[in-house]
C-alpha cells in the first residue's frame, strides 16, 4: 500500500461512544517511497518545458535555463539568499557571472532529480559551480573524484585545486601523494606558482631520488618564464640543497650554471656545497649538519624486501618483495658470504665474500629509485672480510669484524656514499665472525659470533660520535648466525646456533633495562636467515635448521602479541642456506647462499612481495660472491666484499634502478 495513513490523535469507540485517549489508539504510518521522485519527475519535466517558472537563470555566454524558485530554494542556500530578501523576492531573472553553462544545467539537473554525470573532462568546472551554488553533496563527490585519479602527472595541480576551494580531504590526500612520487619533473610544475614551488622543494620529505633533481628542476623552472621569473633565484636555491649533490655535478653542472653566476647570493651556496664536500673528505666525522646538508627524510614510501641469495648455482641470486617477488638485477660477481646494508632505504650495499678463490675486498651498490635499477661498482673494502656484520648509521655504512679467510677480525671500517671512500675507525675488544649488528638509539650493537675457537654470547656497543667500543649485558644463550635487529626501540637476537645445536630461541634488550630477556620461540630452529622489519612486523625468512635442510619459510613476529607466524616461501627463493636481506623504499631484496661439496658462488639478486608472496628477480651483480655484506643508502643497494672461488674480496659494486645495472 502507497499512501500514508495517520489515525486521529483521538478515537471513538463503536461500542461505548466515547473519546478514547491517542496513545491507547492502533496506528501505523506508511511512507511512499517513491513519492519524492514522482514529485521531482513532474516538476523537472515542468522546468524542461518551461511552465510555471517563475526564474530565468543566466550565464556569462548568454545561455539562459529556467527553473522554480522554490525549488532552487530548497535545495542551495545560495539560492535562498538570493530569492528571500524583500528586493529580491519579486525580480524573475539573475545573471551569474563566471559560471560555466553547462555545469550549471547539470547542477540544475541534480537539484531537480538528485543524479550527476561526472568525467574527467567536466569535474573541475563542476566542483567549481557546486562551490558558487554551495551544493555540498556534489563539491565533495567531485573531489573524491579527483582524489581517485590522481597521478605523478596531476597531483600539483589537483593540490593547487583543491587548496584554493578548501578541499582538505583532496588536498592533504594529494599531498600526500606527492610526497610519495617524483612529480618535480613533471609539465605541472613548470606552471607553478613561485609560492608553490617553494613549499614544495622546501618540504623535508618531498620523494626525490637525488637532490640533483630538485637542482634540475629548478633550473628548468626558471627558464620557463626566465623574464618573469629570474627575480625569484636566490630565493628558491636556498632551499636546494647543494652539499647533498655529489661533488662531480657540483663542478660540471652547479658551478657552470650561467642563471647562478650572475647572483653573490647563489655564489655563497656553491662555495658552502664545496667547503662541505672538502671537509667531508679530510674529516668525515667532524662535518656538522645544516638543513642544506642534512638529507630530506622521505616517508610514506611502499616498504620492499630485497634477498640475496647463494644457492648451488653460477650467479648469486637476487629477489626483491614488491606485492610479488620478483629478480632483482643481477648483480656483476658472485658473493659468498657477503652482507646487505641499507642507506637512507635508497641506496643497498653488497659488500665482501670470497670471489673466485681471491681475496678481494668487492662493494656493489645498487640504486632502488632508478627506472632501469643496475649494480654499480664502488671503492673497496680496506680489508677482505667474509662473514662480518653490516650496520647503517648516519647514513654511513660499517662494516664489522668478520674472517679474512685464515683469522677472525676485530676491525671494523665505516663508509661514505658522498665521498666513495673507506675509513678504518676504533677495533672492537673482541675478534669475531657469523654475528649480528643491530642500530638501537643511534649506537651499533654487535651480537654473538664465533672468535676462532668459541661461540660468543657477549655484545658490544660502538659509539660513533666517540668512536669508542664499550661491552653491554651478554645474552643468555651463545648464537653464532643469528639475526639481530630493532623494533619499536627493542633490540632483538634471533636464532643461530652454539654447541647445543641450531637455535629457536629468541632474547630482547632494551637500554634501559640494560639486560636480556627470553620472548617467544620461533617455530622452526635456523640460523643463516635473512631478517627485515615489514609493516611493523619481524620478518625472519629462510635460512637452514640442525639437520642443514633449507627452510623455505617465512616467520613473523608481532612484538604486540609476542606471537609468530608462519608463510611459505617460494620454492625458487631461499633455497640456499645462506641468506641476506635487507628492507627499502621500493622492494624486499634477499641474498642467498650456500656451502656445498661442490662450492657455487652466487651474482643474482631477487625480490619479494609480502602480499602476495611472490619473488621476482633484478640485475646481476658483476661478481659472484658469498658472505658478501650488503646494505642500502639513498636508494643505492652497495654489495661489498666477502669470498668466491677466487678468495676474499674487497671489491664493492652498487645497484641503480635507473640503468637496470
């Protein structure tokens, strides 16, 4: 039944003939639901053919549209502004200036049936209008429009859009997304506004592969509209951050730039780019920090797990974990026994391992935020090191300890992205390999291993500002190939193996607590694995058990629920029974090897996708290696040192996602 039916608030009896009170009354109401849309289908056919219209709306391009005053009062308080007042009750037409005809005839659609059409082609002018008209309903459908659209390519702009209506929801998503993607180079940003283009290169966590481009950019900008624009140079150069670009594009491209040699302004930021890469290189430790010199601090990035693996093949392998695991490039030479190390979760270090028998002290570096990633190599080692830690820190890599091949180390040697060079620091108090290294509060931690004759159980704790080593609390169990690593301020010790066998067990620290506690078992005892922290989660991945099975398993801890999980690894990835890996902007990159009776040393690189846990693979390196430490630095993956068939290595190659190499 359609219509509606309300009983009177007072009923009489049939029987007794009396005034029976409402509320003893039974009643029900009915709501046509359909009544609304048959009223608005009459009157929007009623404006289309112009009768009773009682207003004619006109358009700055003289197009007229007719409507009910009524109508359009109810629906837009723009309208009831403007039809209520006493002068403007009676007047039968109104002009709008700036506003588009044919968004205004599909506003007035909407008021009349509730529907819009929106497209890419018609949604700004629409937002625009539904603004003026203040329809609320259909401004905040266009913007959420735009925020799904929103691109490398449109994001300035959809920014600059939604700031000017007062679209905060658009405008801190587009926000947002700029800080996550490389839209400096884009058309949009030429035709900013020199406002804009300052809050944006001047923003700390803007995502640029390498300052160099924020210099481009800005180059490029000016002469876009050098006549109106030039005025503005000093201004924006400050905030271009000269001492980050590397002292090579400094002296071919800063220095002669023709826009910068005609300001004293721009002369004193080129004389405080080279005064800093001058003492970077004569006293890399006294540098102090301004914000040109200080790296911007992108977030928000997707998290990517790379793997290099040793396994019983010809190359090293390489995966990366991007929602799938996938090759990485691979990589030059083959490792064994080699480290990952991250910078600034841009630039990955693929350090040490034997290499065909010698003792070669072989880097790799390898750049995540190029568009064609490649292995690139960089300045050795000072010593050949197989089987030693890798630590990041102030954006600079160390490598600790190890085995040259015949003895264990205690030396430890720290490397800097912006020079390509290696400084020997403070040895430790002990001579150790197959550790861990861990950074907690700023200060490396150096976990367990193996002296020559025993396993270690003792920790020690380097502070670089001092370069001095000081001994912390030991652990409750010896752990030689154990993985250390932090979360959430809690330095942890996972697995390896002693006397007693491969180890499940797990130990925490905290300073300041200043000793170690027992959490949770792993599943599965393993030592030799590759361990990352992903989404807030402990990844442990692969890696072998007592009976040296390979474990093709992922376990993850959640420090929340002291619990852990398990997931399958593929079956093409952690084969091997050594395994690297290391956490960046873009990928999961994991590094795999293995000590058979038939030693292969491995240049392969791959990566993985913890969604869908799937591998890919990215470039070789130039050597095989195993043992090799490994670590990333603005978006560079550094390959470094450690053995193949050729013995130790000191070599280092790097990997940029640019060249593919």
């Amino acid at each position: 039944m359609d219509d509606t039916v309300t009983e009177n608030s007072l009923c009489e009896s049939n029987d007794q003939k009396e005034v029976i009170p409402f509320e003893k009354c039974e009643q029900k109401t009915y709501k046509n639901s359909s009544y609304m849309v048959g009223v608005f289908g009459v009157l929007q056919s009623l404006r289309k053919d112009k009768v009773l219209c009682d207003i004619r709306i006109e358009t700055d391009d003289g197009t007229i549209i007719f409507g009910h005053k009524i109508v359009l009062i109810s629906a837009s308080t723009y309208f009831c502004e403007h039809f209520t007042g006493f002068n403007e009750s009676n007047i039968d037409h109104i002009i709008i200036r700036e506003l588009d005809s044919n968004a205004l005839q599909l506003l007035m659609n909407y008021i009349y049936t509730g529907e819009i059409i929106i497209t890419e082609v018609n949604v700004k002018i629409l937002l625009a209008a539904a603004n003026l008209l203040q329809l609320d309903y259909v401004k905040n459908v266009c913007a959420e429009f735009l925020q799904t659209r929103l691109d490398a390519s449109n994001c300035l702009g959809i920014k600059a859009f939604a700031d000017f209506y007062g679209c905060m929801e658009l405008s801190t998503s587009s926000q947002t997304y700029i800080k996550n993607r490389e839209v400096v180079d884009t058309d949009e940003f030429l035709s900013l506004s020199s406002v804009e283009v300052i809050k944006l290169i001047s923003c700390n966590d803007i995502f640029v592969p390498l300052e160099e481009k924020i210099f481009e950019c800005v180059i490029n900008w000016l002469k876009y509209g050098i006549d109106s624009r030039k005025d503005f140079l000093p201004e924006l150069m400050e905030h271009v951050r000269l001492p980050l670009i590397s002292k090579q594009y400094l002296l071919e491209k800063v220095v002669d730039e023709t826009l910068l040699k005609t300001s004293p302004k721009c002369k004193d930021y080129i004389n405080e780019a080279l005064q800093f890469h001058l003492l970077n290189y004569l006293q890399p430790f006294t540098v102090s920090n301004t914000i040109r010199s200080t790296p911007r601090q992108s977030i928000g990035f997707q998290k990517v797990i790379l793997l290099l693996c040793y396994s019983q093949k010809t190359s090293s392998v390489v995966y990366w974990f991007d929602n799938i695991w996938q090759p990485a490039p691979k990589m030059s030479k083959c490792y064994n026994y080699g480290c990952l190390g991250v910078i600034k979760e841009q630039f990955v270090l693929a350090m040490g391992g034997f290499h065909l028998g010698s003792k070669k002290q072989l880097v790799e570096m390898l750049d995540v935020s190029s568009q064609s990633p490649c292995w690139i190599p960089m300045m050795d080692m000072l010593v050949s090191r197989r089987a030693f830690g890798v630590g990041s820190l102030d954006n600079r890599i160390y490598a600790i300890g190890g085995s040259d091949g015949a003895n264990r180390l205690n030396s430890v040697e720290v490397f800097d992205i912006n020079t390509n060079r290696w400084q020997m620091v403070t040895c430790m108090f002990t001579k150790r390999s197959s550790h861990g290294v861990g950074v907690l509060e700023n200060l490396l931690y150096v976990v367990g291993g193996f002296d020559g004759h025993e396993y270690l159980n003792s920790v020690e704790c380097y502070f670089p500002c001092l370069d001095t080593w000081i001994r912390v609390a030991a652990m409750s169990e010896y752990r030689l190939g154990c993985g250390v690593l932090v979360l959430d301020g809690v330095l942890y010790a996972i697995g390896g193996k002693n006397k007693s066998g491969c180890l499940k067990s797990v130990e925490a620290y905290t300073r300041s607590s200043g000793v170690w506690t027992s959490i949770a078992d792993m599943h599965f005892c393993r030592q030799y694995f590759g361990i990352v922290i992903l989404n807030g989660l402990l990844h442990v991945i692969g890696g072998y058990d007592n009976k040296k099975v390979v474990l093709n398993s992922i376990e993850i801890y959640n420090s929340k629920t002291n619990t852990w999980s398990l997931k399958t690894l593929s079956k093409d990835v952690g084969n091997g029974k050594w395994l690297h890996a290391c956490l960046l902007r873009g990928v999961l990159m994991v590094l795999e090897y293995s000590k058979t009776s038939y030693m292969w040393y491995l240049n392969s690189v791959e990566c993985y996708d913890s969604c869908l846990n799937t591998w890919t693979s990215v470039a070789t390196m130039s050597e095989c290696r195993r043992g090799c430490g490994v670590e990333v630095m603005d978006n560079v993956l550094y390959v470094i040192g450690d053995k193949n068939e050729s013995g130790c290595l000191k070599s280092v190659e790097a990997y940029t996602l640019s060249s593919g190499i």
